[in-house]
C-alpha cells in the first residue's frame, strides 16, 4: 500500500502515567507541582497535548484523589505556557484475583473497582479539553490482574464525556478496542470523527511488530484522527513509524523512562527528541491551537476556584 505520511502533526507527552515506575527514576513526577513542572516543560519543547495521571506525592503510588487532580490542572492553566489538558479516565476499573484454584473473593489489596460517575469524578471537577476512554477490557502482564472495562461502563463514561462536551481520545490496545469504538460512534455514545491513540507493545494487547501496527491503522477510519505510541526502547521508532502511517505521535515517561544506554530521560527531552524526528522527516510539528481547529476542541479556562 502506498505511504500516507502526515505533514502536519502533533505530539502528546504522556507525563508521568500509574504504573510502578516512579522508584526507577527521579525524572518521574510525582507530586502535582512536579507533574505541572513537567508537562509545562514538555510543552515548552513541542508537545501541543500532556496526558496526565496524578500520584500520591510521598509514595509515588496512582491516586484518584480529585485535590491531586484539581492541582494540577489549576497549575497548568495559570500557567503562561499553552497546551491541551488530557486528563486519564482509566483508574478505578482495577480486579486482581485470587489465586487460579480460588479466584473469588478478589485481592483486596490490589482491586480498585468504582462505579462510572466515581471514575468520571475529575473530569466532570477539571473538564479537560480530553479525557481518555480505555476501550476495551484487557489482561496485563501480571498473573491476575485484569483492566476492566465493560461494554456496559464504556458506553455510560463515554455518554458522560460526550454529554460534558470533553473530547474521549479512544486507548485502543488491540483490534476489537477500535470495533467497539467504531460501535460506539455508530451508537451515537460518541461523536464523530474520533480521536484514537493506538497503545502497542503492552503484554497482552497488540505485539508492537510493525504487521500488526499496520493492521490496526487500517482498522482507524479515514476520518478520524490518531496517535500511536509503543514502550521502551521502541518509543522513538515508533514515532517515525506513526509519521510514515499518517498519524500523530505520544512520547514521555510513562512508556519510556530513557533517552540513550544509560541515560534516564525528562520529557521535555523525550519530546524535543520526537520533533526532530518528526521534522527530519520533512513533516511540521504543530501547536495547541492547530490541535484545538483539528480537533474540535475549545480551550478551557481556569475553574473559578
């Protein structure tokens, strides 16, 4: 098939994320000032979109706290730097079973199950210009753990996206992720043309192999816009590999704490890397605003506190 390669294109940071990597580096921010810090420093660097997560500030464990996430995002906005907010809606759909003889009762330690209006909290308190929708549920890399997110549940938290005018950006881990998308559009749950953000490398969802990359590009309508990120070491091929397939990019410490061999990473730096990549390519990197007209979307201003 022909190269549809993006011209224009903009870059999301995904800044600091929930997964256990916040021992492993101190370039991940943890407290709100710290993510704030971040994604602002990022922006700096080109990225028109942060993504971001909230952590406990002495633990470094994902929270749900709405103060936490309320921080943030006033800190982002009173900044003087300007970026899209997209605010994660994929905490609190957490089941950790018992053992395989014993599934049931659940981990109590591990489960964190909460119904569609607590998972919605934040966004309804912060009304980002995007929030995230995890479409589809899906095993990790752990024993008993599994991601849940029910046909049942996305399609309430996507009505309540769509009904707060917050734009969903669709995580789409494997093939069947965009069918129900797709589903959900035709539903008329969320308005069209879509944004997606093809998530690839994270056992056990799509492989990061560039076959199964292409496939689930091809299974993106042509109308909709997306991005595309993978893990690691990968972060930065995939950036030129979404270039190539006519999409957008995601960097930034929650799928990749490293810049070289040796060398932990900030996201600015993460970022500052993809747009040179992007531009070598003979592509433009674009701002918030490009984003917003591209989009559909309509800058928020500061929540009267």
């Amino acid at each position: 098939m022909p190269l549809n390669m993006s011209k224009d294109v903009f870059i999301t940071c995904a800044v600091t994320g929930s997964g256990s990597s916040q021992d492993r580096s101190p370039h991940v921010p943890r407290s709100p000032a710290q993510i704030a810090e971040s994604a602002i420093a990022a922006a700096k660097a080109g990225a028109a979109i942060v993504h971001c997560h909230v952590r406990d500030p002495e633990t470094g464990a994902p929270s749900r706290d709405l103060g936490l996430y309320r921080e943030v995002t006033d800190r982002i906005r009173d900044s003087e730097v300007d970026m899209v907010l997209n605010l994660t809606a994929g905490m609190g759909g957490d089941m950790v079973f018992g053992n395989v003889e014993a599934p049931l009762p659940a981990n109590a330690a591990g489960t964190d199950m909460i119904g569609a209006t607590e998972r919605m909290a934040h966004v309804v308190e912060c009304l980002p210009e995007i929030c995230t929708l995890d479409c589809g549920t899906m095993n990790f890399a752990e024993a008993d753990y599994v991601m849940t997110n029910t046909p049942g549940m996305l399609r309430a938290m996507g009505q309540m996206m769509t009904d707060l005018g917050v734009k969903p950006e669709i995580e789409a881990f494997d093939t069947g992720h965009l069918w129900f998308a797709k589903e959900l559009v035709k539903e008329g749950v969320l308005d069209g043309p879509a944004l997606v953000q093809l998530c690839m490398g994270v056992p056990w969802g799509a492989p990061n192999d560039l076959n199964t990359f292409m496939a689930m590009v091809n299974n993106v309508p042509e109308s909709w816009n997306w991005s595309a990120f993978s893990l690691g070491r990968d972060q930065m091929a995939y950036v030129a590999a979404s270039v190539l397939g006519g999409g957008n990019v995601r960097v930034g410490l929650e799928d990749n704490l490293w810049l070289g061999k040796g060398q932990l990473a900030e996201n600015w730096q993460l970022v500052e890397r993809a747009g040179t990549i992007i531009e070598n390519m003979g592509a433009r990197v674009i701002g918030p605003q490009a984003v917003r007209e591209k989009l559909g979307l309509v800058k928020r201003a500061p929540v009267a506190k």
